[in-house]
C-alpha cells in the first residue's frame, strides 16, 4: 500500500519551509484539497496525497465505508502507516508539517497524530472525525497536546452524528483543541472556515519556521 503524492507542491520546498500536508475525502484524489490552499497562508509549502483504496469512478479512499463512522482500526492503521512511510522518504527530518483533512481525511489528520505525535507541529480536521479505538500513542499525545483545529457545519447529513459528537469529546483529552460550529454548513468548506484555518496557522507557525 502506498500513498502517491500530486505533481502540485507550492513553494521553494527548501530546508527550513514548513509543509501543509493535506488529505482529502472519500472518493475524491490529490488534486482537489490543493484549491483551499490559496487561501492560507503562503509562508506554507504545500503536498497533497492521494489515498491508497480506490473508490471507483476515478476516485480514492483511505478506508471502505461500511458503518458510516466506524471504519476498519487496521485498514486505517494500513493507510496511516503509509502516510508516515511516504514523509519518511520525502520530507526531511525536522520540518514544520501540519496534516491538513477533509471528512476521510479528518479522521487520517487524528490518526497520523496519534500514531507519531512527535512529527506533527499541529493538525487541522475539517468535517472529519476521530477513530473509536484506544490506541498506543494515545498515552504519548495526550503529554505533548498539540494544537488541533475541527471545524464543521451543523447541517453535515454525511458524517454520522455520533462520530461528530465523539471528536470534540474526544479532542480536549489528547490535544489543545479548538472546535468551531458553522451554522448551517453542510458537508463541506466555507470562505469563513478557511480564514480561521489561515488564523490557526499562523498562531502554530514556530518562530524561525519559514524557511526564508
């Protein structure tokens, strides 16, 4: 299994410059996520990884829905091990990396935390969800607390509500969580979310991350 990283990467991808790595949804690929990227902040490179599991219909999944909201543990563990191995050979030891979710994605931004929370300055889940399981580096992660952003809307009928219930109950425990509700935001991402995104960003930037 392997996670195949688009053409798209933005900026001088020097030494020095932190990486958004961003992970998309279920049936989607690589080339969409890129599009919210104009609208953070541009001191971030960029890299966006197409999920392991085809979906059909030219699409791609980091696990098969088969209850909404309670994925396979070891499919996930298969699809987060393979997010880590491609960091592991392509981005250099010691960058700013902030993974970056929608919906599947979300649920992968939790997941890569809580698998290596020591490579990951923050994370950002946008209408995604955290896995009901407990798991080894939980005990890790809830000692380093990173910074996590959730934002969702209010009006999401595609991820089940007690998978969205369960991440913000779960969130505080393990990390420095902030939740934002969108009133009337289905399943998707809003103008407004992104500027909070951007703002969050910038917060987690560490000084003397900006590779200029």
């Amino acid at each position: 299994m392997s996670a195949e990283i688009t053409v798209h990467v933005r900026g001088s991808n020097r030494a020095g410059r932190p990486l958004l790595l961003l992970l998309h949804g279920f049936g989607s690929h690589e080339h969409d996520l890129p599009a919210i990227a104009g609208h953070l902040p541009p001191v971030w490179d960029w890299a966006s990884l197409r999920a392991p599991l085809a979906a059909g219909n030219g699409g791609f999944s980091w696990v098969p829905i088969e209850v909404p909201g309670r994925p396979d543990p070891q499919v996930v563990a298969d699809s987060t091990a393979a997010v880590l191995a491609w960091l592991d050979v392509n981005v250099e030891p010691g960058t700013v990396v902030v993974p970056v979710g929608f919906s599947q994605g979300g649920l992968m931004v939790t997941q890569l935390l809580r698998a290596a929370p020591e490579r990951f300055a923050a994370g950002v889940v946008l209408s995604g969800f955290v896995l009901d399981a407990v798991l080894p580096g939980d005990e890790a992660l809830a000692a380093s607390r990173p910074p996590v952003f959730f934002g969702h809307g209010d009006a999401d009928q595609v991820i089940s509500p007690d998978a969205t219930a369960r991440t913000p109950a779960w969130l505080p425990q393990f990390t420095d969580a902030t939740e934002v509700v969108y009133p009337g935001l289905p399943h998707s991402i809003s103008a407004e979310e992104l500027a909070d995104v951007s703002a969050f960003l910038e917060r987690v930037l560490p000084d003397g991350a900006t590779g200029r």
